[in-house]
C-alpha cells in the first residue's frame, strides 16, 4: 500500500426512528448520541459512540449486533442518530480505521489504537458535526 486521500461526503442525520431511510448502500457510519428538539425539528448531537462500515449500510445498522452498547450510551432523553457517507472497497475499511483511530469512540475496539495501513489522509465534507473534517493518520502497528 501507498499513501492516500480518501474523500468523503457525509449524509445525514437519521435518528433511531427513521433509520430506515438510510441508503441500502455500501460505506461509513457514524453513530451519534443526540438530543432532538420537536419544536424546531433539529437534532443536536452530544458524542460519537460509533463508528463502521459496511457493503450495504442500512441493513448493518438495523441488524448491528452492538445496538444495545450503543443505546447504553445515550443519556436520558438523547436517542441514537446516524449519518452516512458512501465509499466503496478497498477505501472503506481503510477510512473507517482512520475515522476510528482519530476519534476513538466508546463503543469501537478494532483500530483505536492501531492503524495497520500506510499513511491515510481523510478529507470530510457534509454532515461532520463532531468530526475532524481533514487530516492524517500514519502506520501505528
């Protein structure tokens, strides 16, 4: 492997209730505690608890065998939001371990303190509320 960018445009963001609505296509995940405020229609997000990938990311998340750790870590009256940004392979697993070792999110094991691939830089746009939207991450094995 060689250094890369990898670019993504994230979409979003779906609470718990309308995951359904989250494209049935291959890519990144991130999921978010938030607070919703019915009067304004808004979300507010408080933390990143995870983050994943996966070839059809609609259906990982509704089948996601981490639901419940994820649920553990939203506070009383937050809910679980997600946004989505698409990417195919090999890019995937490579962004999602930048995204991880970056951030290190509560729920997240695999790459929180290793990042097996060569130098990755990670350029975001979109939806990136509590996301470092550019930088680079280096081979820590």
């Amino acid at each position: 492997m060689a250094p890369k960018t990898i670019t993504l445009t994230f979409k979003g963001y779906w609470r718990e209730r309308n995951v359904s609505g989250i494209p049935s296509e291959s890519g990144i995940y991130v999921v978010y505690e938030c607070s919703y405020n019915s009067q304004n229609n808004t979300v507010t997000l408080k933390k990143v608890i995870y983050i994943g990938e996966a070839d059809d990311v609609n259906d990982r998340i509704a089948n996601h065998e981490k639901r419940s750790d994820w649920q553990a870590h939203c506070g009383m009256n937050n809910e679980l939001c997600f946004s989505f940004a698409p990417v195919i392979n090999p890019d995937r697993e490579r962004g999602e371990a930048a995204l991880i070792y970056k951030h290190k999110p509560p729920v997240n094991e695999e790459y929180k303190y290793n990042f097996p691939f060569d130098d990755t830089t990670m350029s975001l746009s979109g939806k990136t509320d509590l996301l470092t939207t550019y930088f680079t991450v280096q081979r820590k094995d």
